[in-house]
C-alpha cells in the first residue's frame, strides 16, 4: 500500500519492542463483541491508474461549466482563476499546513490572513474581517447570533430577497434558541419595504445586495432606520466581484457584512469548499466568531503575526464561546488573498465592469424576446426574467448544451415563471447569441 | 565538504552572525506585505478594457477608491513562495499533533479534485448535467455507512464541528418530535471545545462528567447524571487521551435507557476505522472529519468536512439535501421534510473534499483502511514504550492512535510543556498536542499517524529523550529561547492581544506626524 511506510520487518521489530505478539493486542480495549471479525463488504485497494480511471469516468458523467454557453448564479460564479492561484495553493508549505498555534513556524499563513483580512475590510469597507468561516450561508447565521449578543433582542428581520438557502441556514441556526426569525416573502421585482419592519424589538436585518433576484439596492435608508431602531444591519454580498463597482456595504452603514468570496480565487466545485467573508465594525471585534490573525512582534522585535483574541473561541472558552466554529477556509482564502493580490485596484475595477458589461448585453439581447420580460432596472452581473416555466426552459436548453440560469421554482414553490441567470467576464458575444436564440426558440 | 574542499563545522551558528543590509539571513528572508509592495496602478491579470457605456448600476457606483495595492505575477509568485518557506507542513516533516490526525495528502487526491468533471460544476445545474457529481456523493456515503454501520447520513456540514451541530440539532429534534424536551447534555472533562460550544449552541446546559483514573469516562458518576433531563452524551471515542473506552457499550445502554442519545466525537475514527463500526457500539449520530481520517488536507486551517452518520432513530430528522437514486438516475433532494433539522449550510457540503476523500478511500480499499487504523496505533504505542521510560505516560496499558504524555517529568527543572515543544521546532519538528486535553497537567498529546516511516518515528524519539534529559541536566538555555532556527522567534502575543492590530494601516507620514 503505497501511503503506508511500515514494513513488515518494522512492525514486528516494533511489536517486539512494544511486548506485544500481535497488532490486535493493541486493541484489547475494545470490547470482543463490537471487533469486526468479517471484512466489510467493500473493494480492496487500488493503484493510480485504476482510481483514476473510476473517478475519471464519474467526472465524464457532468456537464462542465466550460463546456457550453453558461449563465448560472444565484451564489456561485464562474470566473476567471490566474494560473498562478492554483500553483500556489497547493505549495505544499500551505496545503499540508495546521492551524497556525505555531505561530513561529506558521508565518506564511499567519502573514497572508493578515493580508486577507485588510483586503475583506478593504473591499467591504469595515474595520476588521476576521479569518474566514465555513461560506457566505453559514457566516451568514452567526452573524445574526452576533447581532443578538451586540443588541441583547432576539428579532432578527430577513429581507425575502435574501438568498433563500442563507434564509434557512439562519433558521437552522437559530431554531433551537429562542430567536424570533422574521422571514419576509421574496419580491422578485423589488421594492420591498423592510425598513417599515423594524421596530424596537429588532436585533438586525439582514438585506443582500445586490439581491437573490440581481437588485441593486440602497442600503442606506435601511442602515438608518435600524440604526434609529438600535437594530444593526447585516449585509450579505454573494457575489464579491461586485464590490469593485458598486458602493461598499460599510460606505452604506452596514455594521456586520458577511459575503461569500468564492467569486475570486475559488473553482464552483459543485457548492464548496467556499469561502465565508465576515467583517464588523471596529466596536464589535470581541463578539465575532472565527478565527483573527493580528500583528504583533517577536522576541527580537520584528514583526510577526499571530492568532488573537482567543478568548472568544471554542478551544479556550468551551460553553462560553461566541461560536463552536473552529476550522474556517484557509486554503480558500489563501486563493482569495493571491488573486485579489493580482488583480489589485485596477484589476477588480476592469473585472466589475466586465461582468457589468456582459449582464447588460445578455439583458438586452433577451429582453426583446416575446415572452421575455427583464424584471431589473439595477443590476450587477445578475438578473431576473420572466419567462412562462422557467424550469422547463433550462431544462430545453440544457439538451442543447446551454446552461441557462437557475429557474426560481427551484427555491420557491409558486414562483414558476422567474429565471435568474447570470453573466461574467467568460462569457463571449457568441455565448449570448447562441442563448438568446435559443430562448427565442424555446418561448415560441 | 564544502567546494572549496575546506570542512563545514558544525556549532559555528552564534550570535555573532553578521549583520546583513537586506535583513534577510540567506534563506530567511524577510517578507513584506502586499500592501508594502503593490501599486493601486499595478495588475497582475490582463483582462479587455471595458467597452464604457452608460451602467445600470441604479446610482451605487463606487467612488471611493477601495485601496487594494496589484502586484504583477512575478511579484506574486515570489511574495508567496517566500510566505511559503515560512510554514511547517506534514510534506515537509513530522507532525506529532494530536488529535490531529496529520497525515499525508496523497496528491492524486488533489489531482482528481482538479478535474474539470468535479472543479467547473455549479451547483445549481440541471440534475441531468450532474448525474456524475450525484453519483459520487452516494457512493461516498455508501463507504461511510458501510465502515460505521450506521445507516443515515448527511454529507453537508461544512467541517467537524459544523457536524457536531447537526448531529445534536437532529438529537434534539427527534426529542422534541416525542414531546421530550430535555435540557442537559453530559460532556466529559477532556472533550474538544467544540463539543461543550456545540451544546449550548443547541440551548443545553452542558452538565461536565469526570474520568476516573484510567483516562476512561467514570461510569458510576455518568450514570449518576443521567436522568430524564439529559437529552444526550458527547464521547470522543477514542477518547482524548487516546485511549478506547472500555465501557462503551455499557455507556450506550444506559444512556439509551435513560430515553437519551449517544452522540460520538468522530475525530479519532483513524484509529478504529476498518477494525470497529461505531454503529455497533450503540453510537447514535458521530461526524467523520474528511480532513483527518480521510486524508484531505488541513490546508493551514480549512476547508474541512465533516459528513455525520446517523441511527436509524435519527435518520427521519437529518438536513437536506439528499442524494435518491432510482432507475432514472440519481435527484438531489433539497426541500426540508417536515421532520429535518433544516438546511446546514448553502448548496449541497463540501463536494472538493467529498472527491479526495472518496478517492482515498478507494486507494486504500477495505484492506488498507484496516491497515491504517492498525500501523496507526502500533506507531503512538512504540511511540509511548519508547518514550515512557523518560517522559510520564498519564495513563497505563496500550493506547491507541495517540500517547498522552504530561509535565511531571519536567518537575522542578523550571522547563514547561510549552518550552519543551519550542525546543522541538529547534529540532525539526512541529510539536505534539499541548496543554490539551485539560484532565492531566502540561498535557503532550502525540499522534503519529500511520503515514511516518519507523525511521522518522525514531528520530522524533531520540530528539525526546535528549530534551528531556537537557531539562534533567539544567540546560535551561535551549528552552528559555527556544524556537532560535525558527523564521521568527517567539511571538509577544499577549501584546496581540492587548492592542489588537487586525489590519494593515499605512504608515502615518512623518510631516504629518509632527
């Protein structure tokens, strides 16, 4: 077995030393009844090239996202990853790294959380991002459980138009505390009036932007009718990239942003790993979940950094944690932190547009279709559209290689004439003709 | 020999290493960051120039510059091989971490999970354009049903303590779907943090329970805890202290009786795993780190996995989604039942990870997965018999996939267990497990994994015999400073913490500091 180095001369050379005449004396702990005396009924081992060859033909078994025309959002984008990122990451120094606990043989990653961690801030713009969570659903919920521990009120207000399984990762969360979850139904043509909502009960609302449905939104009257309140707002971003574009939640009063940053650096993967970004303001730090890497100096006094504010973890706080979360997405966030480091100011602006610019087009080219109406006049890189049986329109599609959107009716039971379709900067011209034509086919 | 043919001594590193004007020290290089570097101007990404039309952006453009400094990829790729040499990995050495489970990533793992098939799937597709990525989450979970016997599971969590979540969420659902609200879950005194963070996070008062002087849980103080109030029990099995609990299944059945759930810690599956099903210890839910058992990589912190099996008695209340197949192929299930738990997480778990794990398993098959567990535990006891002589083993008898060591060998020498693991850095290795778990003092919790050679096993020994007889001697020297070969030396981190620096600020000019 190739992973394993032990001979067998080794293992009785080291039985012998141990006093044992054999392996399973090691187990004489386990009760004779629960050993497993049969071989269970799986396949023995396998070489390279017959692993390969099984995982290869399950793989061939998927339509990839670059095998046709593909407009496909709704929290996991498809863009663009310099060829450096991947490289890099699976330096081994970095992949087959712990947690940095030593931190005097864990600067590079220790260095390049700080580095993310200014970027996150940077680009959400708040004054600390912690070292990631798990994706964008699940910081998501600790950041309404956060709210609740800042404003001691349990009601916490979801706009309908926030992704809807962010929606049910919060009422997971919450469902065994006695949070009141507020969940507004979706508006997918916009307009919701959330600010009417909160009142003196309300710990936070949380508004996505732009929204499930590709609405850009103003959060600003909604962070100063919860501010009068003494609610916080949550923003939730899924798609980062729009960040170079548009205003920043923290410019807007944001108090908690929470995003999935997938967008850059990260392959879709079908679903995860993803990457949770999760940045507060300055006044908030002792109560956020996660991990934080800060700066510090060592014994001679140069720089170095370290983990910090411990205190609010699992490992030393046990009960009292703010949060029983210990690994985040390190590796992710690594590719996050290279990428963005590429792309730079400049980089992510001429990105932003990009991916504005395609949305736009593919808007256009479809909304003069008869049967196709575009529902959004903001958007970023994502809309929606109303079509009769979104679902199955991509299915048609589908048969015909495009991968067309998401239909609405995959989240909300009733909602069968919505699609959300999505364009980024790997889309071409020739992608957009050949999914208007066959839209236009399909709605005839 | 050098070229020169002149011989290179050993010892002559001393302080008096000369100053440089680089401050780098040959391969210890100094490293700024990014943000020292970059310019806002800078790019490292050729993309088209955008068109430049009127927007659609409502009003919401971006003014504000958001300050990201670019770096040209040159740069780049030095500034993070540099981070790189800077971090200590299992490719790189012996990684002792206990409870850790550190062993080596195979790199057709990584090889596989890169394949267009699994890495440029979205996870919103039509089923019919995944039935591939389908296919391999089920038979993902075949393997873990089939090694654990327990017959549900729900691969979505997103990491180990993400299962511990919806292992006891789904605990505390079925006891509420029988009208049994219960408010207590008993933990022992070793358990991970998690395991206590995770109960109260689910609204128990978490009620600790002691080990007795075996390192096993105290059955007769367990049993007097258990009432119709405890709505479950969290057991690392094998325990913390690396050590099987020999009362199992007796634990089960009186827990069981008790109208209470058995949830497992799996952290420790690697060393039972081909040799012990969980399911036949009367386990009710237990989450499986991919990350550990599964050989996916820590990648310096995450992305983890931890896939949760279920009893039959909690299968009706486990998370979507599902995987079903049938004659046309496989659906995903992603509507809740009225019984579930509820979503965990966006999407459908961790498939990257799913992909190495199973591609490992595979590697390894029915046989080698036995092989691990055993050459696994037969590492931490030569481990423990070579060593106990010198360092204070805590409890006595065979141990399994790990040897917990304290500091009562280290009394009066004035060395601490943090000294003693700074000064194995100095060596060349990351140091074992400290100061955990909390049930003996100055814990040392070493896990050697089966992946190390018996030579490698042999020099971390001859590195721990000589450090304790140095802090037997009173060379207090190479422990007071130690890490010195380390590429920082000991790090101020209640300074960290007092005034937390969280992100980079540029420095203040000095005109307008005046």
């Amino acid at each position: 077995m190739r992973y394993l180095p032990l001979t067998g001369d080794d293992r009785q050379a080291m039985l012998a030393t141990i006093g044992a005449a054999a392996v399973d004396d090691l187990f004489c702990d386990v009760p004779e009844s629960a050993r497993l005396t049969e071989a269970l009924n799986l396949p023995d081992h396998q070489g390279e090239i017959a692993v390969t060859r099984h995982m290869q033909a399950l793989a061939d078994r998927n339509v990839t996202a670059g095998d046709g025309p593909f407009f496909l959002g709704a929290g996991a984008y498809r863009h663009h990853v310099p060829a450096s990122v991947q490289h890099l990451i699976q330096r081994g120094e970095f992949l087959t790294a712990y947690t940095p606990y030593q931190p005097e043989i864990s600067q590079g990653t220790l260095q390049y959380l700080f580095e993310f961690q200014t970027q996150v801030a940077r680009l959400t713009g708040m004054a600390v991002a912690n070292a990631s969570m798990y994706d964008g659903s699940t910081g998501c919920g600790e950041a309404v459980l956060m709210a609740r521990r800042i404003t001691k009120r349990k009601k916490a207000v979801l706009s309908g138009n926030l992704h809807p399984h962010y929606a049910d990762v919060i009422e997971t969360m919450t469902r065994f505390t006695d949070d009141h979850i507020l969940r507004l139904p979706p508006v997918p043509q916009s307009g919701e009036d959330i600010a009417a909502l909160i009142d003196q009960e309300t710990s936070c609302v949380v508004v996505q932007n732009p929204d499930f449905f590709g609405h850009l939104i103003d959060l600003e009257p909604i962070a100063q009718a919860a501010h009068t309140a003494g609610a916080l707002l949550i923003a939730v971003v899924t798609e980062v990239v729009s960040l170079g574009a548009v205003r920043s939640p923290g410019e807007m009063g944001a108090d908690i942003v929470v995003g999935e940053g997938q967008s850059i650096g990260n392959a879709l993967n079908f679903g995860g790993p993803y990457l949770g970004l999760f940045a507060t303001r300055d006044r908030y730090v002792r109560q956020m979940p996660g991990r934080l890497c800060g700066q510090t100096v060592d014994a001679e006094g140069h720089r170095g950094f370290v983990l910090t504010l411990s205190t609010r973890e699992q490992h030393i706080r046990r009960e009292k944690a703010t949060s029983n979360i210990c690994t985040n997405s390190g590796l992710c966030s690594l590719a996050f932190t290279i990428h963005m480091a590429l792309l730079g100011e400049a980089g992510l602006r001429r990105l932003a547009m990009l991916n504005h610019e395609n949305a736009v087009a593919l808007a256009d080219a479809i909304d003069g279709i008869d049967g196709v109406e575009v529902l959004n006049s903001a958007f970023f890189n994502e809309f929606t559209c109303r079509v009769s049986n979104a679902a199955a329109v991509v299915e048609r599609l589908a048969g015909q290689g495009i991968i067309a959107g998401v239909p609405a009716s995959r989240f909300y039971s009733g909602l069968d004439d919505l699609l959300v379709l999505a364009a980024t900067e790997l889309n071409s011209d020739e992608d957009i003709d050949a999914l208007a034509s066959a839209l236009q086919e399909a709605v005839q | 020999m050098n070229r020169q043919g002149r011989p290179s001594a050993p010892g002559t590193v001393s302080d008096q290493a000369p100053k440089t004007f680089t401050g780098h020290q040959g391969l210890r290089l100094v490293e700024p960051l990014i943000f020292e570097v970059g310019a806002p101007d800078q790019t490292g990404v050729d993309l088209p120039k955008p068109k430049g039309g009127v927007n659609r952006l409502g009003g919401l453009e971006r003014a504000a510059p958001v300050d990201l400094p670019g770096l040209s990829e040159p740069q780049v790729v030095r500034h993070f091989t540099r981070l790189s040499r800077k971090n200590y990995g299992i490719d790189m050495g012996f990684f002792p971490l206990g409870s850790c489970t550190m062993k080596h990533n195979p790199r057709l793992n990584e090889k596989v999970a890169g394949l267009a098939g699994f890495a440029d799937v979205h996870p919103l597709q039509p089923e019919s354009t995944v039935q591939g990525a389908l296919a391999l989450m089920d038979q993902l979970a075949h393997w873990l049903i089939t090694l654990t016997g327990m017959p549900g599971i729900a691969l979505s969590p997103k990491a180990g303590a993400h299962g511990e979540l919806c292992g006891l969420m789904t605990i505390r659902a079925a006891l509420e779907a029988r009208g049994d609200a219960r408010a207590r879950v008993l933990v022992p005194d070793s358990a991970h943090g998690t395991n206590p963070a995770t109960a109260a996070l689910c609204g128990y008062v978490v009620d600790p329970i002691p080990a007795d002087e075996r390192g096993r849980v105290d059955l007769d103080a367990m049993t007097a805890k258990l009432d119709s109030d405890v709505a479950a029990i969290m057991l690392t099995n094998p325990n913390t202290c690396g050590l099987f609990e020999t009362d199992i299944v007796e634990i089960a059945r009186r827990v069981h009786e008790a109208g209470a759930f058995f949830y497992c810690d799996g952290a420790n599956f690697n060393a039972i795993v081909g040799k012990v099903r969980p399911g036949d210890l009367g386990v009710d839910a237990m989450h499986i780190n991919l990350h550990k058992t599964f050989s996916t990589p820590h990648g310096g912190g995450g992305p983890g996995s931890g896939p949760v099996v279920f009893s039959e008695a909690l299968a009706p209340f486990v998370p979507p989604p599902w995987v079903v197949g049938g004659e046309g192929g496989f659906t995903l299930s992603e509507t809740t039942g009225p019984e579930s738990v509820g979503r965990m997480t966006a999407f459908h778990g961790q498939m990257g990870m799913f992909v190495r794990a199973l591609t490992y398993m595979l590697s390894h098959g029915a046989d080698g997965l036995k092989q691990v567990a055993e050459d696994a535990v037969l590492n931490a006891n030569y481990v423990l018999e070579t060593l106990k002589d010198v360092i204070t083993a805590s409890f006595e008898g065979p141990c399994m996939h790990e040897a917990l060591f304290d500091d009562r060998f280290l009394k009066d020498t004035g060395v601490s267990t943090l000294d003693f693991a700074k000064a194995l850095i100095d060596e060349g290795f990351h140091p074992m497990t400290m100061y955990f778990p909390l049930v003996v003092h100055g814990a040392m919790l070493i896990e050697p994994t089966e992946t190390e050679s018996k030579a490698s096993l042999d020099e971390f020994i001859g590195a721990m015999r000589a450090l304790a007889q140095a802090a037997r001697d009173g060379d207090t020297d190479r422990f007071e400073n130690a890490p010195v070969f380390a590429p920082v030396h000991r790090l101020d981190e209640t300074q960290a913490a007092r005034k937390p620096i969280l992100t980079y600020q540029e420095p203040v000019p000095a005109e307008a500091a005046e």
